[in-house]
C-alpha cells in the first residue's frame, strides 16, 4: 500500500546513484525557481529533534565570490603541503567550480545551538548530521533537475564567518557550487582521477559487533551493484 510505483523507485535509485560531486560548470544563470525548489527540497529534510539547524547565505557580489576563492586556494594550498609526498597529486586535482557556476551558497550551522537538547545531550555533532542530510536532499534535487552541485569544504571556517557576518556560535561548513554543466562525471572524480577507490559494501557491514561479518552477506540489488553514487 505504502509502496511507490516501480518507475519511481527506479528513479530514486537512479538519482542516488548518478549524484556526483561536481567541479566544471558552465557560467549559465540558475533559474530562480529552481533555485527555489533546491532550497525547499533542502529544507524539507530530517533533522535532530526538529532543531532545523541550517542556514543558506547565497553569494550575489562578484568581489564575495573572489574572496571565497581566495580563501579556498589559500587551504588548498596548505591541504597539499599537508598530504606529504601526494602534494603535487593533490594540486592536480580541480576541487572547486566558485568562478565558474551560477549560483554560489554558503551553508552554516545556526546559533544558538546548545538550547537544543533533544537528541544531542551525548552526540552534540547531531546539528552537523542533520545539515549534512539538507545538502544531500539539495544534491539529489538538483541532479535530478540537470544541475550539478559540489561541496567545498577546504576554508577556514572562522575567516569565513568572519568574512559573512555570522553571528557568535555560528558555523560556515560549505561552500556551495550550483550550476549546468556540460555533463556528468561518469564516476566520482576523485575516483575518475585515480584519487581513491570504492570500497566495496561486504567490507563495511557486519552483524552484533565491529567486523563481525555477516554468515549470509549482505545481497546488493543488481541496480545498486558496482555503480557509484
């Protein structure tokens, strides 16, 4: 009774796994209603004890997009010295589309947090898992709308409050590129670009205790099996 259609389970499916965390866009203008339906479709996502933590700064000023760079090159830069002998394999690599997409947001953990007990007495980063989950409706949304979307998160999260004028307890944890592109990676780049691999689901499931592994496995649907969201 509760089940959706065939057609649209397949779709769901299909979106989770094409989502891909994008980086080359093209400079087109976001529509303003789609833009509206990404925010809604975000904002419609479950969060610990309803505290609906998320905020979205959308970046307008040519000069405030330039500073965002900025800052996103300036850790990138201090990740690559970081990373030891991968550095230079690290500066190869495109992590970011903010001079290139049409629609730049910031996403931040609200203020005023700790008033919210409710599911975060013992697991307080529960405010930073239910932003997570907006953004991953945001994604899904817009890779079903044709739009690619990344998530930045190389800056200093205190130079970018700074910078947007959060209030005290406030927290900058993404920048985000929304845009058309020419097309989909047809793996994640990181992946595409020989960064890491996929570790494979058998490894990661296991049954009463860690590593304890399942005696009948865990069956992935054929749909699911050897694709990467």
């Amino acid at each position: 009774m509760n089940r959706y259609p065939d057609s649209d389970i397949d779709a769901i499916y299909r979106v989770i796994r094409e989502r891909r965390d994008m980086r080359h866009f093209r400079p087109d203008p976001v529509a303003p209603d789609q833009l509206q339906r990404l925010l809604q479709a975000a904002h419609w996502a479950p969060s610990v004890g309803f505290m609906q933590p998320w905020r979205f700064i959308r970046i307008t000023a040519p000069e405030r997009r330039q500073a965002l760079h900025a800052m996103v090159e300036s850790e990138r830069r201090r990740t690559a010295a970081a990373l030891g002998e991968r550095e230079d394999e690290f500066m190869r690599l495109k992590v970011e589309g903010i001079l290139d997409c049409g629609e730049v947001l910031v996403a931040a953990l609200m203020d005023g947090r700790e008033r919210h007990v409710f599911g975060r007495r013992t697991l307080p980063e529960m405010d930073l898992a239910s932003v997570a989950c907006a953004l991953q409706n945001m994604w899904l949304a817009a890779r079903a709308e044709g739009l690619g979307m990344g998530w930045v998160s190389l800056f200093d999260p205190v130079a970018l409050g700074t910078l947007l004028h959060l209030p005290p307890g406030a927290k900058a944890i993404a920048i985000i590129c929304l845009g058309h592109v020419d097309h989909f990676y047809e793996q994640p780049l990181l992946e595409q670009e020989g960064w890491a691999g996929r570790q494979a689901l058998a490894t990661l499931v296991s049954e009463n205790s860690w590593g304890e592994a399942d005696a009948r496995r865990i069956a992935v649907a054929p749909t699911l099996a050897n694709t990467s969201p």
